[in-house]
C-alpha cells in the first residue's frame, strides 16, 4: 500500500482546489523503472507554513522553491518480478512564489492519505486526494515537477550499479563481508587511477561503504580487481543494491582494510600476491609467518600451495585463545587423498584446543576440538572430498558446544556436542600441519577464524558469494554524473531534444527520442482550461519518456482560474525493457507556485 502523509497548513480567505492523482501501470518486459534522487531513511517529519511575498519578486517575475510542506509517499506495492519489492518513500514538496510585502499569502494543504492498492501483473493503481492552495486575493500559479538521480557522489564522473541476488540468502545478513570481482572492464579500466585509488562503494542511499582492495590491476584497456565491502545489510526478501564509483584522478586512497571486518573476525588470511601475503585483514594483527609455502592460483584470485613439508605459522595472540564459539573456514584443495592427516587449521601444540582437516580414517573431511579434560569430539564430511577440487571448509562450535561441518555452504549430517569447557592454551595457530606433522599436500584460500558461531545462512553465502561473486552480484552498464542534480543517466544512450509544447498555456520544456514511457506527469482541470501531459506513448497525449539525463517539467504558468476550481495532478510509472531502476528510496517534487497577475 502506498500512503501520501502531510500535516494541515492554515487556511486563508481564498481557496483554490486541487486534486492530486498518482497512479502507476506496470507490465512484465522487464522490471526496470527511471531513476529518482535517494532520500534519506527517515524523511523529516512533513512542515506547512504561510509566506510574505515581496514586490521586488513581483516586478521581476521571479519565484523560488518552497522550504516547507513536504509529502511522502510510501511505497510498498507490486511483486518483485515488476520491480517494486522494496520500499520506498517520495517527498512532493509544495512552493511559493513571492509578491508583495503585504500579500498575497500563500500555503498548500492536502489531505491526509491517497491510498494505492497493489498491482499484480499488469495494471494500474490509482488514488486520489485534495490539495487547497490559499491566498488573500486572486492569483494564479505554476505547477512543476522534476526529478533527481539516486545522491551522486560528488567528485566522481562515473558509477556502476551491483545488484545482489536473493537468491542464495535465506536470512538478513548484518555487516557482510561482500566479495566484489571486477574482471577485465573496459569502463571502469580507462576511467579510474591505474592503481585503483579512487575506486568507492556506496548503498543504494548513497552513504560510503567500507572496502579492502585486495588488488587492482590496469593493462590493455582494461581494469581488473578483487574488492571486499562491508554491506549493511544483504536482504533475503529483495535483491541488495550497492554502486561502484569510479572515474576522480585526485582522490586518495578510500580503502579501510580493517573496518570491513566485524569485531568477532580474530583473523583473515586472503592467501593472496605473486609472492605469497600471509597478513591478517582484521585490526588484530594476526600475520602469519611463512615457512616454504609458494604462491599459486587460488579460489578468489591468488592462493598458497602446500607442498606436504611447509606451513604458515600466525602465533598465539591472545585474540586466537578462543574460548568457547568459533567458526573456522578456508577453501582447500588437496592434491592426494591418502590414510594420512591432511592437516589445514590447527591450534594444537603443546596441547590440543581446535583442528580443521582432513582424516586419515575415511579420508573425510573434519572439525574437532578438545575440552580441559582433553576430551575431544569431532564431526565429518559427508563425502570424501575429490583430488584438484575446491572446497569451502567450515567447523561451527556455538555456544552449547554443539559442533556442525559445513561443505560448500551445507551442513554435513554428521553432529556432536563437547562436554564440559573448552581447553584454551598458548598452542601456536598453524596452517597446513599439526605439532610438526601431519602436513597438507594442496592449496588454501581465504582461511578465517571467528569468535562466534556464524550462521548457516551466512555460511551459505560466503560460499556461494566466493564461489560465484559475479553470478552473486550482477553489474549494470556505467552511468554518467550529469551537469546539474537534476540528473538521470542510462546505460543505453538515449538522447533528450527540445520540443515545442502542443498545448499553448504549457510551459514543457524536453521531450525525447524514445518510446518506452517510464514516469510521466499530467495536469488538468475542470474548467476550460485543456489539459496538458508530457512523454511519448501511444496515444495523442504527450507522455514524456524520461530516460536518461536532466530534465525539469513544468506543466503550467500563469493560471489564473478563481477560487474553487479543480486541478489534477496525476502521475504514472511502467515498466519499461530499457531502463534500471535501483531498489532504494527515491523522491519526485512538486512545486506549487503563486505568481503575480
């Protein structure tokens, strides 16, 4: 249901009506819609007031944009499969135009709520309410309506949006780390700094998101790059929408490596250089030392090849004396499956606290730790795992001491419970063997130890987010900064030219090139007056299709009917196959305008 909400402003001694239409059509070509300027999460509380209006405004003709009397319009409707599965909330703010010290005043109330039911399928929605304009003598006024683009960064020329699927999300995720992959791009490539400095992420609000920049490279017209940004939230009822901003030679570097990494990470190993990095992400500080591991190719990117004789020690941090949860992941590859360990986490050594490998009994993968007794318990895969393959190896003990193995983001069968408390010791961690055997013969990536018992359907994710980062997260085309902020952009090179209005009273200044209506405007009334709109569509009406780049509308001037006539305001959105719009909160305006006789 979509709501219009404003507060009653005061009334004065002369009225004119006006009815506020807004109703949205949708069809299934795609479920794409033009783009509107992002609000904040809470819009501020809707304000009415009345206004002076001074002479020298008068005699110039002027007018200016009201600071007051704001509508928002919540928006809950449709399916996700038409694009509207998220909320969002536009502002319709009222204006003034000045006349003399004296008056006329001038304020704008509507009513309460216009109400639009859902659409499923193709459709329309409609509703209406009634805006009163007030003044203490005759006067006429302008109606204009324009829109913005999502909050641009400023100081960039270009932005990307990423869509990030539902699909493989069964739950809200808070503050995720998300793999973004940028492969061979030939916009992003020519356009950012070489070494990638000026490459930022924001939400669907425009608010700048935390990254790692793991690498970036730029040959042959092209940049590639692996990034880690730390999502708010990735919802599970609607794709996530996040932007790349690329394109601003005199920024500095935006990365905090650190930051992207929630408190309970005690350590993150990319495993990633053509000289092997073994250096902790997390503030901890937990870098490991590296005995004879050699770089190689990895899951995301670069990986460390274990040749059954080395390994990477990353010390005994107190941060690593974990004491009861815990989750322990890496990706591993194994070059033989034998009847010995193959061990790929350890903490062990002098005495035993937790291990993540694979078992010389059954050659299936396992979790295990050791209570203070040194009582120990473990869990296994379900399969025993394929030589050359990837995996994505995650032990959970929660805070029962319940243990679970996850393969690829699903949990194994096999479970069990430690007794008692878990054994907490100054073992160095160790990667690739156990108190000097026991030594792995393949490759890790991407190996993490976290203080609590992570999720299932954040265990899911990061599989399938590693796994496929660019089936995870889709890319739209590059969109441009326009030259005001009235700006909308496009991937798709539409062109916007001039036009003369059919209608001699109105006052339309754009119409394109195109034929897919998106948003489109119309203002009528009950008087004589003929109705004017604005767009392309199939009828004789001019709806404007509004694509691409900037644009303001305006659908009246100098109208002059008495007090009590009627005007309609209406609105419509469709579907259309050419245009993107990005889930968050968006907002149109509407600026009501007294003018001098």
């Amino acid at each position: 249901m979509r709501t219009l909400r404003k507060t009653f402003g005061k009334l004065n001694k002369r009225c004119i009506s006006i009815s506020v239409l807004i109703f949205f059509a949708f069809s299934f070509s795609q479920p794409f819609l033009s783009q509107w300027k992002a609000l904040a999460e809470n819009p501020p509380e809707p304000k009415t007031a009345d206004y002076k209006i001074p002479a020298d405004v008068i005699d110039s003709g002027g007018g200016e944009k009201a600071k007051s009397n704001n509508y928002v319009l919540d928006d809950s409707i449709g399916e996700p499969n038409i694009g509207w599965s998220n909320t969002a909330d536009y502002t319709m703010n009222a204006g003034y135009r000045q006349a003399a010290e004296s008056g006329p005043y001038l304020s704008l109330t509507c009513s309460s709520s216009v109400t639009i039911p859902s659409v499923v399928g193709t459709g329309q929605g409609t509703g209406e309410g009634t805006c009163t304009v007030q003044t203490d003598s005759i006067a006429g006024y302008n109606l204009q309506w324009s829109a913005q683009s999502a909050g641009w960064l400023s100081g960039w020329n270009y932005r990307k949006e990423m869509t990030i699927s539902k699909t493989n999300v069964d739950s809200a995720l808070t503050d995720f780390p998300l793999l973004v992959k940028i492969t061979n791009d030939t916009a992003i490539g020519p356009a950012s700094q070489s070494n990638g400095y000026d490459i930022r992420f924001t939400s669907s609000t425009g608010a700048l998101l935390k990254y790692e920049r793991e690498k970036y490279e730029y040959g042959s017209g092209s940049g590639s790059g692996v990034f880690w940004v730390k999502v708010p939230v990735v919802n599970s009822a609607s794709d996530t929408t996040i932007y790349v901003y690329y394109g601003n030679p005199s920024a500095s570097d935006g990365q905090n490596v650190h930051q992207v990494w929630d408190s309970n990470f005690k350590g993150v190993w990319h495993m990633s250089g053509a000289t092997l990095h073994t250096t902790d992400s997390t503030s901890n500080g937990n870098n490991g030392t590296n005995n004879g591991v050699t770089a190689t190719a990895g899951q995301m990117d670069g990986g460390a090849s274990f040749g059954g004789v080395n390994d990477v020690n990353v010390g005994n941090k107190a941060s690593l004396n974990l004491s009861g949860q815990m989750t322990l992941s890496a990706w591993v590859k194994t070059t033989v499956v034998n009847s010995t360990y193959d061990v790929i986490l350890s903490k062990n050594s002098p005495s035993d606290t937790f291990q993540l490998g694979i078992n010389a009994t059954g050659n299936k993968m396992y979790f295990q730790t050791w209570n203070t007794d040194g009582a120990t318990k473990d869990v296994f895969s379900d399969n025993v795992p394929s030589t050359s393959t990837w995996y994505y190896l995650s032990g959970v003990m929660d805070a029962s001491n319940n243990l679970k193995l996850y393969v690829n983001g699903s949990q194994q069968i096999d479970t069990d419970t430690l007794a008692g408390t878990l054994r907490t010791n100054e073992a160095n961690v160790m990667f690739g063997q156990v108190s000097g055997n026991y030594y792995l013969n393949g490759s890790l990536d991407e190996v993490r130890v976290s203080d609590t018992a992570r999720s299932a359907a954040w265990i899911k994710f990061e599989y399938y987010n590693m796994n496929s980062a660019n089936n995870e997260a889709t890319w739209s085309g590059q969109q441009a900064e326009g030259s005001d902020s009235a700006n909308m952009v496009s991937e798709y090179g539409d062109t916007i030219a001039p036009y003369t209005p059919a209608v001699a009273e109105t006052a339309e200044t754009w119409s394109v090139a195109a034929t897919d209506s998106e948003w489109g405007g119309r203002l009528s009334s009950d008087s004589t007056d003929t109705a004017s709109r604005w767009g392309t569509d199939d009828s004789s009406e001019k709806w404007l299709n509004i694509p691409t780049t900037n644009y303001t509308i305006v659908t009246r001037s100098s109208r002059t009917e008495g007090n009590g006539s009627t005007e309609l305001l209406q609105y419509r959105a469709e579907v259309g196959a050419s245009k993107h719009q990005p889930t968050g909160k968006y907002s149109a305006t509407v600026t009501v305008t007294a003018v001098a006789l």
